[in-house]
C-alpha cells in the first residue's frame, strides 16, 4: 500500500509542496530566534526538509544528481556541521 503512495506523481508533489510550507516557517522561526543553540536546531531542521525535498524530487523525476545533492545535505548540513 506504501508503494503505491510512492509511485503515484500528484501525491509526491503534494508532499513537496508541503515540505516547502515547511520550510518557510522554518526560515520564519531562523529570524525570531536569538540564542544560537536553537538557531542550529532550527538549521537542521530546515537542512533535514531540503534533504526530504530532494529525496521526493527524485522519486518523481529518477534525476541521480538529486539524490546525490540529497546524500551531500544530509551528511554535510544535517551530520557534521550541526557536530561542530
């Protein structure tokens, strides 16, 4: 049933959309916020979407180089620098 969901076009792209309406609230909360340990919080977070975003794209369009740009955002935005 999963699958189905997966591979059905109109329904991936409303998820996008949703993601995006994510996003910016996410970019909302990045210019209310003052103390930096939330501000990294709010980056991830908002790093996570995009890599979500990504990930639908390519479902929807089977473009490698989105998964790749979601492999490096994951690893890069979400993983290590959030470590730092």
């Amino acid at each position: 049933m999963i699958s189905s969901f997966l591979t059905d076009q109109a329904f991936l792209e409303d998820i996008v959309r949703i993601l995006f309406v994510f996003v910016l609230i996410t970019a909302a909360f990045t210019l209310s916020t003052r103390n930096i340990a939330s501000l990294l919080t709010v980056y991830t977070v908002q790093s996570l979407l995009l890599v979500l975003i990504a990930v639908f794209l390519y479902l929807i369009q089977g473009s490698q180089t989105l998964l790749a740009i979601a492999a490096l955002t994951l690893v890069s935005k979400v993983l290590l620098i959030p470590s730092l």
